[in-house]
C-alpha cells in the first residue's frame, strides 16, 4: 500500500502539473487577446483616404467625368503661357502628356533617359489597344469595357477612374487615327480587331505585333511639332534624380522642380516649374528578368515616395504567361510573344508523363505527341473563355501543369503554343499576315520553326500594376506631383487585363491630365518663375551628389549587374508567381542582406562626372532593391490572393485564387518614414457603389 506521504507527493505533483497547464493556456489566451487587440487597435489607428479625399467626383458612374469636366477650374489662355510643366518620360504616358499640355500653351519641359524619345520603353508593345468601338458589332460598350476591367482586376481598381478610362478609349483610337497610326484594317477598308484575354468580344486594335511603335511614332510626332515651335523643350539622355520641394507661403511642400543628370557628360542640372509630372514606367525589373526594356526603372517613383507620395499596392505584379522560357544563367533579358497569339494559338501539354519526360530529354518534339495525348488544359479548365483566359489565371495554370512535372523543354519550365489547328484552319499566308514579326523573333531567339513545332511559352515578370498613388485627377499625394502611365497605380486593380496599359497612358496624356492639371494650376497663376539657385535646390542637388559619391567610393568586389541578378532571383522565388506568409518573411531577410552587400561591396568602374553606364545602373539598383523589399512587405501584409497577387494559403480546393473582401477591399498605400524605418500603411476602402463583387470566373 503506499505511503500516505506519496500518495500526498503525487497529488501535488498532478496539481502542480494541471495548474501548470492552466496557466499554459491562460497565458495562450492572453497572447491571443493580446494579439487581436493589438490588430483592433492598428486597424482603427489606420489611416484611411475618404473618397473626398482621392476628389471622386459624386453622382452616376457615366456623368462623373463629364461632371467633373464641367465644373472644373481653368487656366486661361494668357495665363497658361506663364506656366512651366516638367514632364518626365516619353512614353506612350509622357509623350502625350508632354505634347497635349503643349498645344494647349504650357511650356512644357520634357526629359527621357534613351537619346531619342522614341526609343522609350512603350516602343515594345506588341499586341494592342483596347477600345469599346462595337466595330465588330459583338455586344462591346463602354459599360463592358469598364466591367470587364473591373472583373479582370480582381475587384481591387477604383470605379470612377476604370469607366472614365473605358469611356476616354474612343477618343484614344479617333486621335491616333487623326494621327495616321497605321492600325491594321480589313478587306473592306475598316479598322480590325482581335481578342485579348479576359474579353469575350473582340476590342483590340493593334497594328501588326508593333502597336506599341506605331502609337509613339504617332505621339512623337504630335510631340515633334511642339518641340518645333518651341513649347517643349526637349533634354534626351537626361535621368531624374530628385525632385525639388519648396514650401508654399501656409508652409505646404509643393513640387516646384528636379534635379537631373545628363548622361552623357556626367553634369548635375537643376530645372524649375510649377508642376511635376511623372511618367517613368514600371518596375517590373525589380527581377532583373522581366519584358521590360533594361532601361525600364523604379527610381523615379522612389524619389516621389520619398517626399511623400504614396507607393500603392507594390506588391500587384503581373506575370504574362506568353514570354520565351529562360534559356540560361547569362541571360539578361526575356522575350514577350504577344498575348494576340492566344487568339489562334492554342496552349498544351502532354497528357503523359513519360511524354513530358521524353520531351525534357530532347528524345521527341511536340509535333509528334499525337492529338489525343494533348493536354489543352486551358480549354478543358476553362470552357467558356479556353485559351483566353486573363493573364493571371493563364500564368498559373502554366506554372501548376510544370509544377507537375508535364512541363515541355529542358528545364521543364515550358508549355506549348500550337498553330498547327489555325494553319490548317486559315492556312500559313494568313498566319504569317496577323502574326508574321512575332513568328521570326521567335525563330531568332530559339532557333526552332514555329510553324513547323509549336512554339514554347513560360510566365515572366511583366507589367505592374502597383506604382504611385493618384487621386482621381492624377495627382500624387504630394501637391503639384502628378504621376500617370504605367508609374502611376493605375487603374488595373490587382491584374491588368491585356491592351489595357496602352490605353491607360494614352488616357492619361491625351484625355485626362489636360484637364486635370488645370484644376491645379488655376491656383499657380500668381506664382512666379523661381529661382534655380534657390536653398532647396541646392539642398536637393546636394543630397545627389553625396548619394553619387557614397556609392562611387565604395570600390567593392561585385558587378552591380551580378548583385541585381541575386536580386532578381529573391524576388521570383519569394515575392513571385506563388507566395507564402514564410517565404514572405525570408525573402525580406534577404533582401535585407543583398542591401547591405550593395551599400559595401558594389564595383563601378570610371568617373562620375563622364558617360558612366554602371553608375546609372548602380543608382537604379539602390532603388529596386528598396522597391523589392516594399513588394514583400505589401505582399505579406496582404493576406488573400487577387489578381497578379497569389498568396497560397489562400486559394480554393481547385487551386483559384481566393480573395477575402471583407478585410482587403482597399488599396493598400504605403508611406515613407524615413531610411531604414518600416513604412506606414494608409487604407483607401474600395466601396463598390455600381458593381457587384463576384468571384471571377472564366469556366462558365
Ligand atoms: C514587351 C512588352 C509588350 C507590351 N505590349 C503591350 C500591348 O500590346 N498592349 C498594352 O496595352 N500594353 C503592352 N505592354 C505594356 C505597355 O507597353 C507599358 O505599360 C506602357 O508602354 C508604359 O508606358 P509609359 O509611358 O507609362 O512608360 P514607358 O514607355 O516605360 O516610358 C517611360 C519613360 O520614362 C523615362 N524615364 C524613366 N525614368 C526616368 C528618369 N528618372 N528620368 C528621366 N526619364 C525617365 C524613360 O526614358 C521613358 O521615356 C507591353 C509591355 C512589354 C514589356
């Protein structure tokens, strides 16, 4: 029998043990309600932007525009010649912009990085430009476009500024054709036009697989005019640095100016005006490989965040499931195939393993997987939009066959874009007509005959949605900063759709600025030209050149290029296609580590003050890799998958993307606070007034 004294010892043991584990779970618990707490009190200490304050106009969704045009301030004519605009970039965005506020009698200050502003990045579009004409007579209207933009953003755009966008394309195809754009036409005379993803109507008007060119070859020349009579001139191979503050007589920061550093002769200049508009692009090379053009950056957009425009949803970047797959670890750029392929090429993989894996070894081609063993997993997954589903979905779809292993190449990172069914249906001339450039560049490239093998695809970083928060008339959250194209946080919501983005940077030069800027400058009539000698001037120039020095002193032991491949790499397999609260969180420690390996160990070879190409590149580095941590700490913080934004804890049983409108149906701004500081996060709730949130889908 035992002890009286053990028996005592046990049960004192057993109530010390279960108090214990009472007060394991008590202090669970208390974690937890700390916790939520700590959330409840961060979100109701959130900042939120109210519609008054992005200056939404009230009333209907189709009269808000025109309202707005009717009331707004204007400048007259007099005044408007007493008026200077700096204008950065000649793209689509910035060519526009720069030659409508020209004509209209500002004179305008207009600054791109490539020696001619034709050479700027919009160049390389291919595919085309979306408009609501109903040339087809298939059902399209402004309402369509503007719900199909909506819908293929993932519900994640501004009402007001999507119909305005969709209601101004019109206007965009009338002025380019006013231009002599040579948009493809029929037999019959009449403009054509295709289909894109995301549509089911066809709203596309492209000029072969060079929309892009000829658009700017149009803008150019309207901008070619101005510069001819002396309205704008012109700095070519001149790159922004910083912009210039100076506080208004309430003691308000207004833009008033740049600094900006020609690149050919390595000179520091300093230029005023009474307004700053920024169309610099995107930052898709952030992952060093992506569509974009090398000289494509984030720079400019940091120097607008820094003084304190908002950077809104980073994190939304799209990745377009049309690109050549990566051929090797020396490549420094990758190839977009036009996603009007989509229209008569058709995306498989094979339905067998041991296909897949014959193909991986090189032992077969795809021309010889016979029909039946052909996986069309777009058309199967997707009924009623197949192969032109949005990019978005079409991407992972890719990504989710190759994950599986049925992936077509050597790297087994490749699916197939087949035209052998349209070859036989419209026979080769007829393809070689729609599609002829893009079949060579890609003959060129890979070495293989598209029309004889299918061509092999893979995703790639291509376009951002993300960029600088606007209000309704493009301003940025900093007076007199207007920011538009594809710099600005656009009006794509979480996933663009395709020939969106040139529609929206020529709405934004053409259509909306010019009146927009108005309402601004209506006020700046009384303000004189400024000295460039003025304290902040100097300051700001200072600051550069400091920054220039620092980094010129350095000396270290790596290329920049190799620093932003590492970059690049960090950025797809951590903040890329798929993302995870983990891998979140360990991209951003070594995103942190590539800062610091940056800021000690770069190599720029030559002078600051000459032609200096890896300096450029160096300061624009300094700016991706901030760029690339404030993606991950957007994409982190936001807890749902949308759009060009997949978070895998978030998706549904079948693998679609899961958004939580309840918690994140905002567009999430973030603010500066300073080097090294963590930025704050400022809400604009996205309350869908005139259309309803649907889950997206493209089965049915
Ligand atoms: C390969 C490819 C194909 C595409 N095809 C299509 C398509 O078919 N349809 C469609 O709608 N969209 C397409 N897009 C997207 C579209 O081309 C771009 O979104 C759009 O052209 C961007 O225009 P932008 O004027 O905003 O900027 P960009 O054309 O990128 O111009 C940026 C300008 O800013 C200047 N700049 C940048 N930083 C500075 C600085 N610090 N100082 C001075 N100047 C500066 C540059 O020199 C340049 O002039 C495609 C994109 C790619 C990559």
């Amino acid at each position: 029998m035992a002890k009286k004294e053990d028996i005592v010892e046990t049960a004192k043991k057993v109530a010390v043990k279960a108090a214990e584990a009472v007060l394991e779970k008590a202090s669970e618990a208390v974690a937890e309600v700390k916790e939520a707490m700590q959330e409840a009190v961060k979100e109701a200490t959130t900042p939120v932007i109210t519609p008054e304050m992005a200056k939404i106009p009230a009333g209907p969704l189709e009269l808000k525009w025109t309202n707005y045009k009717n009331h707004q301030k204007l400048v007259n004519p007099a005044n408007k010649r007493r008026l200077d605009i700096i204008v950065v970039g000649t793209g689509l965005a910035g060519a526009s912009a720069a030659a409508s506020l020209a004509e209209m009698g500002f004179n305008v200050l207009n600054f791109c990085i490539q020696d001619s502003p034709r050479r700027a990045h919009s160049i390389a579009a291919q595919g085309g430009i979306n408009a609501a004409k109903n040339y087809q007579n298939d059902g399209d209207s402004v309402y369509r476009l503007y719900y199909d933009t909506i819908k293929g953003g993932d519900y994640r755009a501004r009402e007001a500024n999507v119909y305005r966008l969709a209601e101004v394309s019109n206007s965009i195809i009338d002025q380019c054709v006013a231009q002599g754009v040579p948009f493809a036409r029929e037999y019959g005379g009449l403009l054509d036009n295709r289909s894109f993803g995301g549509a089911q109507v066809s709203r596309t008007f492209y000029a072969k697989g060079q929309t892009g060119q000829q658009l700017l070859l149009g803008a150019y020349s309207a901008l070619s005019r101005q510069i001819g009579k002396g309205k704008v001139k012109m700095y070519t191979r001149y790159e922004m640095l910083d912009i210039v503050m100076i506080k208004d007589e309430n003691g308000e920061p207004r833009a008033r100016g740049i600094i900006a550093r020609n690149l050919v002769t390595g000179r520091i200049e300093r230029f005023f005006a009474h307004a700053v508009v920024v169309g610099s692009g995107g930052y898709g090379n952030t992952f060093f490989l992506s569509t974009n053009a090398m000289a494509s950056n984030g720079s400019a957009a940091m120097q607008m965040y820094r003084h304190g425009a908002y950077f809104a949803n980073p994190c939304y970047a799209q990745i377009h499931p049309t690109c050549i797959p990566k051929h090797g670890d020396f490549q420094s750029k990758l190839t977009l195939m036009s996603e009007s392929l989509r229209n008569d090429g058709r995306i498989w993989v094979p339905k067998k393993l041991e296909d897949a894996k014959r193909l991986q070894a090189g032992e077969i081609k795809g021309r010889d997987i016979p029909e039946e063993d052909r996986d069309y997993y777009l058309e199967r997954r997707y009924p009623a939009f197949g192969n032109l589903v949005p990019r978005d979905v079409a991407s992972r779809a890719a990504k989710e066959r190759c994950d599986k292993g049925y992936g077509v190449n050597n790297t087994g990172l490749a699916v197939f874009l087949d035209f052998s069914e349209a070859i036989q249906r419209l026979g080769k001339d007829v393809v070689a007509q729609k599609y002829g450039n893009l079949f060579q560049m890609y003959e060129k490239i890979v070495d293989e005959n598209p029309y004889e093998n299918p061509m092999m695809i893979f995703p790639a970083i291509h376009y951002t949605m993300g960029g600088i928060w606007v209000d309704y008339e493009l301003q940025t959250s900093v007076k007199g900063l207007f920011c538009i194209g594809e710099a600005n946080f656009s009006d794509h919501g979480a996933n663009r759709l395709g020939a969106s983005a040139l529609m929206q940077g020529l709405a934004d030069g053409y259509f909306v600025l010019p009146y927009t800027i108005q309402n601004y400058l209506s006020d700046q009539i009384g303000v004189p030209r400024m000295s460039t000698d003025l304290p902040e001037f100097a300051e700001a120039e200072k600051h550069v050149q400091e920054k220039i020095d620092k980094l010129m002193a350095i000396q270290g032991n790596r290329s920049v290029d190799s620093i932003h491949k590492e970059l690049g790499l960090i950025m797809w397999d951590f903040v890329g296609m798929g993302r995870t609260a983990e891998g979140l969180k360990e991209g951003i420690k070594k995103i942190d580590a590539i800062k610091k390996e940056f800021w000690t160990n770069v190599y720029i070879p030559g002078e600051a003050n000459h032609l200096n190409n890896e300096l450029e590149k160096a300061l624009r580095l300094a700016d991706f890799i901030e760029i690339g941590r404030l993606m991950a700490v957007d994409a982190l913080h936001r807890e749902e998958s949308c759009g060009g934004h997949f978070r895998e804890e978030y998706q549904t049983p079948e693998g679609e993307a899961l958004r939580q409108d309840d918690k994140f149906s905002y567009v999430g701004c973030w603010k500066y606070m300073g080097e090294d500081k963590e930025p704050q996060l400022i809400k604009e709730p996205l309350d869908y007034e005139f259309t309803e949130r649907k889950t997206r889908n493209y089965k049915n």
